[in-house]
C-alpha cells in the first residue's frame, strides 16, 4: 500500500495505491495522519490504484470521513468503476451514503 498527499485549490487529495489490508491499514494510519491534523479543507480520496481493502482500511476510511465532517467538510471517492471488487465491499459496507 502505498498512500500520497497532494493539496490542490484548497482539496487535499489522497491517493491510495495496491492492496489495503491489515498490514497495510497500519501503516496507512500513520502517513495519513496529515489528514487527520487538518480541519480547513474537503479531502478526495483516489481509489484509482487501490486493488483491495479489508475491514481495517475501510474502518480508517470511516475515521477520515468522521474527522472531516465534524470539521463542516466533505469526503469524496473517486477512481472507483461500477461492478469492480472495491466498489462492491464500499457499497456493501454502505459507504455511498456517507461519501459523495
């Protein structure tokens, strides 16, 4: 897993790259921890690269989303196609009715 921050016109992108399981969620946690230090900004998460995701990634998913809209923003997903894996476990799981 790989994770990448960019700021782009006040949106802080996060893209997520190869398989988010356990192991990986670990680490994860802590080189998205710049997300969870910002309160001024939307956050935009590409899945465009991400293979996998375990309960793990979708649970640091959900602490993103909390974190950003306690502070009044949003959290979109995007990079995701209909019918692929990822889409599935995040509909599954009911995320599209928290993430635009």
């Amino acid at each position: 897993m790989k994770t990448t921050i960019t700021e782009k016109d006040g949106l802080l992108v996060v893209a997520l790259s190869g398989g988010f399981d356990t192991v990986a969620s670990n680490q994860a946690e802590r080189d998205l921890q710049p997300v969870f230090e910002r309160v001024d900004c939307d956050v935009q998460i590409d899945c465009s690269d991400t293979l996998y995701i375990s309960s793990s990634g979708l649970r640091l998913l959900l602490n993103i989303y909390k974190h950003v809209s306690q502070n009044g923003h949003k959290v979109s997903i995007t990079g995701l196609q209909p019918g692929c894996e990822l889409y599935e476990a995040l509909d599954l799981a009911g995320f599209f009715t928290l993430f635009k």
